[in-house]
C-alpha cells in the first residue's frame, strides 16, 4: 500500500496506517492503567502479607522487623522466621478454627445448594418474561449490605423476634427457642446471605439446558426422576460447582455473621484474623493466618475459576 | 420453554423468595415503631427517622461513604472499562492471563484478606513514600481495585455482544480507531457503564471489611459506624438508617437492571431489523 500506485488509495490508506499503529502500540493506554492498578493495589499486597508473615513482632511502626537488610559492608541479609508459622500448629486455636470454619462453610454450602438448586430450576422453566422479573428479585438481596441483612435477620431469630413471637403464639412452643449466639444462627446467616450467590450460576446453566434434549428422554419413554438424574443434572454440574465456590470460598472467611450471630465459640477463621490484627496487634501471626488461609482456598478459586470460565465459553 | 414447573417448585420459589425478603420487611416495618423497646409495638412514628437528622456522628460517616461512593464508581468505571476493552478488543497481549485473572480473583477473594493483605501494602507504602495516609485515600484506593472487577465484567460482556460493523464503517470513513470507538461502540455501551457505575457505588456504600482494615482514626464509613452500634444489638434508631439504606440501594439496583434490560432489547430490536 505505501507504494502508492493511485493518489486516492493513499489518501485513505494514511489513517488507516495511523490506526494500525496505534492498534500495535496505542493498545497500551488502554491495557497498562487497569493493569498498573490491579497489581499494585491487589496483587503485590498478597507479596508484602508472604513477606510480613515471615518477619518477627517489634515493638515500633510497622510493628514488626525488616526481613531484608543491608549491613554496613553492602552485605543483604535475609532474616527469614518460620516462628509465626509454627506458632500456628502449637496454638490450638488456629487449627480448630480452621477446621471449624471449613465445616461450617461445607454444610452451608450443600444447604444452599439444596434450597438454590429447585429456585434455580424453576426460574429456568419460567417464561422469559417472568424469568427476568424473578431474577431482579434475587439480584436485589445480593447486591444489599451483607452487615444490613444481617442485622436484619437477628430481628427475626432474637428471643423477643418474629420467629419466636409466631411460635409462642401458635402454641407450638412455650418457652422461646434460644437461636441467637449459636451455631445455628452462624449457619442460618450463611445460608440467607449467600442463598443468592448459588440460584444465579445456577440458573445461568439450567437456564441454557436444551429443553429437546429433555422431551427426547421423555419421548423414549424415561421417567421424569430419570431424566433429571441421567440428562439434567449431569449437564449443570459447571453450574453447581461455580454456585458452591461462590457460596464456599467467602463463608470460609466470614467475618460479620460469626460475629454478630454465633457465639463465644463459634470462632472462625475471619474472627480470628480480626482480633489478632485489631485485638492483639500481631500483625506476623495475622499475615501467617492469612497466608496459611489462601494457600488452602488455591484449591477451591482455580476450580471456580475453571468452572466459571468453562460456562462463560459455552 | 418446557412444561411449566410442577407446584413443589413453585412453592420451594416462593420459600425461597420469603426467606430473602421477610427479615428486610420485618426490619423496615419496626423503623416505624413508636416504642424504643424494639418487641413492642407502640403504634406508627417516624420519630427514630427525625432523630438520625441530628446524630451527627451518623450523619458525618453518611458523607464520608457518599463522597468515597462517588469518586469509588467514577474510577473503577474508567478503569473496568478500560480493562474490558483490552480483554474483548486485544485478543493477543503481553499478561492478558494476567489481568483476566486480577479481574476475576476479586470477585471470590475473601475481604477479609483483600483487606489485612491491602493495608499492609498502605503501611509500607507510608513507611517508604510517606503516601497515603489511613483514611479517606486508602479506603478509596481499596474499594476502587474491587470494584474495577465487577465493571469489568459488567462490561465485558456488553462489549462482547456490541455490534462492530458501525465502528468499522466510521474507520472506512476515515476516522481514526478512537474515534471511531467513542463515535459509535461508546453510545452503545453507555448504559452499561452507567449500571455499573452504580452497582460499584452501592458495593462501595456497603463495604464494612476492607474499610475497617484500610481506614485510619477519624475516618468511619456508615457501614462501620452501624458496625459498632449492631454489636450492642437491635436498635430503632439503626432499623431506620438501615430501612434507608436499604431502599436507597434497592432503587441504584433497579435503575441499574432497567438499564441493562432496555440495552438487551435494543440490541435484539436492532438484530431483528438487521435481519430484514
């Protein structure tokens, strides 16, 4: 094209090279401030946590030592300290709540999953209009103040709430139920706070499930519990894998609900975490607990990730 | 669209569908009850609503998460959408992965870790550059990286459907590839960065973790402040902050959905005269 066998050809060809130009460089502008941003302000702290976690407790600001110095002769001495990690197995509180919280976050998950999956597959035969509609009405919970609703359910499961006032009135109980401050509540908060996070990927797979599909199995004659376990629920198994991670991962490191609904002993990973940074101030210990926490949810967040990308392909 | 679903599901739906609404509806009935002792009812009042006018520890932590909530969305819309354009635009580039994975990895992380890992960054940062100080900065800072994620997805998506032939008629006209994108793509992905605009502002406006970590003395958001009083246990004056922001939410998320609903139709509007 530079040749420039036909004046008219140029003329159109210059902007056009300006623009190939810029597609090969000025793509740039457009990549590096996402990309600058992300990793400094979210990739790059999960290395200054690695590197604190090995540091030792000091009492100054920051409150803890440098792991890199330089000596007076150019020498860089790198004091690593394995002692917070340690530290973790020899106090028993940081295994207990470790397992404690996995255990937690599992029976949640398979509960919602239980609830979720039905609501899912019944906005999923809906017609296209009311299917819009009642995804707006679960999309509103999800996006409201996890602290909010929360705070909202302690309302209803308190002594004095709706649910022991309706019960009482009922005659069903005589003596209001104490839910309040423990394992129930935690669990019960999990289940209302996260319930949206499992119907959406999963409707997001039923929904695309080829109904054909499900009329040829009952053409040949399977019964409807047979289609849906042959046909159906093998088919949304990306979506019931992208639900339960989305419910899994954040309710392992639940701070809030523990909190304000669980008792003394309901301790789980995010509490801990919490009151060793804001109680304690040990901010070694804290990043080890932290470290320690994400290298057991890799697991869980690549296959999120795998599954969810898988869906997004299909 | 298959057989209608049979009575069972519809009835575990609508459960389901209680179970999410009843405790909100609950909370905003008892904001309008007269009696401070919250199982009592005393009759109809918005007297716990005139009171937040004068709390002024309310009222200045109310600022505070609405100025953070404005420039918050402001930012992460020009970042996520430069994020999405890159990823759907760029098929080929250095640390793609990379920034697919920094988009993605926020949506499931923990806050909790989000939070401790991002104020250790901001306390060496301040050690070495004397920048920034715990407060409305790094709040902002925090919250703009998390949100950058969800416009980005938001977007993407959009940009992914946009139809290209018109941008690539305004190149064959001349202009040049930026223009041509703000001349015709950018028209149509507006609405989708105005609903995430607002859907970053009301995650902005309800982060209680990362805030708490990354916040400095003097400087609470609203969620921290009703943090502290929910601890004590339920009470009216906070069920009518929290009826508030609740509603105040609620109509940034419908705006939103409305939003993205009237795109989806035009786009299929638009494919259907395409074809004729």
């Amino acid at each position: 094209m530079s040749n420039g066998i036909d004046a008219g050809a140029e003329v159109t060809a210059r902007p056009r090279e300006r623009g190939e130009w810029l597609m090969r460089h000025g793509k740039w502008f457009i990549i590096l401030p996402p990309m600058l941003y992300l990793l400094v302000f979210f990739l790059i702290p999960f290395a200054f946590a690695l590197k604190i976690s090995f540091a030792d407790t000091a009492l100054r600001m920051p409150p803890f030592t440098d792991i890199l110095s330089i000596s007076p002769d150019w020498h860089i001495h790198l004091t690593l300290s394995l002692g917070n990690f340690q530290y973790l197995f020899t106090d028993e509180v940081y295994g207990l709540s470790y397992i404690y919280s996995i255990r937690t976050a599992f029976f949640s998950t398979l509960i919602c999953l239980a609830v979720g999956y039905p609501m899912a597959y019944a906005i999923a035969r809906t017609s296209k209009s009311t299917q819009s509609v009642l995804l707006l009405i679960i999309i509103l919970p999800f996006w409201t103040s996890f602290l909010l609703r929360v705070y909202a359910l302690e309302g209803i499961i308190r002594e004095t709430g709706l649910l022991n006032s309706a019960l009482l009135w009922l005659g069903i109980i005589h003596q209001p139920l104490k839910i309040m401050h423990t394992t129930l509540a935690v669990y019960l908060g999990i289940i209302y706070s996260y319930l949206p996070f499992m119907v959406l990927p999963l409707f997001a797979t039923l929904e695309k499930l080829e109904y054909p599909l499900l009329e040829a199995a009952a053409d040949l004659g399977s019964p409807p519990w047979r289609t849906f376990l042959d046909v159906t629920l093998p088919l949304s198994v990306p979506g019931i894998i992208a639900g339960s991670m989305l419910v899994f991962i954040p309710a392992v490191g639940e701070f809030v609900i523990p909190t304000l609904l669980g008792g003394p002993d309901n301790l789980m990973i995010g509490r801990v975490l919490w009151d060793e940074f804001f109680g304690n101030r040990d901010w070694p210990v804290a990043s080890a607990v932290a470290v320690a926490f994400l290298v057991l949810l890799v697991g869980p967040i690549a296959l999120y990730q795998h599954y969810s990308t898988k869906q997004l392909e299909a | 669209m298959g057989d209608r679903p049979s009575p069972l599901l519809i009835s575990i739906l609508c459960i389901g569908i209680a179970i999410l609404y009843l405790p909100i509806l609950v909370l905003i009935g008892y904001s309008f009850n007269a009696s401070a002792l919250v199982s009592v009812w005393g009759g109809f009042s918005t007297s716990w609503y005139r009171q937040l006018l004068h709390n002024d520890q309310i009222l200045d932590a109310a600022w505070l998460s609405l100025e953070i909530g404005v420039v918050v969305s402001t930012g992460a819309v020009i970042l996520g959408t430069l994020a999405a354009i890159a990823l759907v635009r760029f098929s080929r580039f250095r640390g793609r992965l990379l920034l697919t994975g920094m988009v993605n990895a926020p949506l499931v992380m923990p806050e909790i870790i989000t939070g401790i890992t991002q104020l250790l960054l901001f306390i060496s940062m301040l050690h070495v550059l004397g920048w920034p100080h715990r407060g409305f900065t790094t709040i902002a800072i925090a919250h703009i990286a998390f949100c950058t994620a969800y416009v980005t997805i938001t977007v993407q998506s959009r940009l992914a459907s946009a139809d290209r032939s018109l941008e690539e008629a305004a190149m064959d006209l001349g202009s040049g590839p930026v223009r041509a994108f703000l001349d015709t793509t950018l028209p149509i992905i507006m609405p989708a960065l105005a609903s995430s605009w607002l859907l970053s502002f009301t995650l902005s406006l309800d982060d209680l973790v990362i805030s708490s970590f990354v916040s400095g003395p003097g400087a609470s958001t609203l969620p921290m402040v009703i943090f502290s009083k929910v601890k004590l246990g339920v009470s009216p004056d906070i069920n009518a902050l929290a009826s508030l922001i609740i509603c105040l939410v609620g109509v940034c998320v419908l705006v939103a959905g409305y939003l993205m609903r009237r795109t989806e139709r035009q786009r299929l509007l638009d494919a259907q005269l395409a074809e004729r």
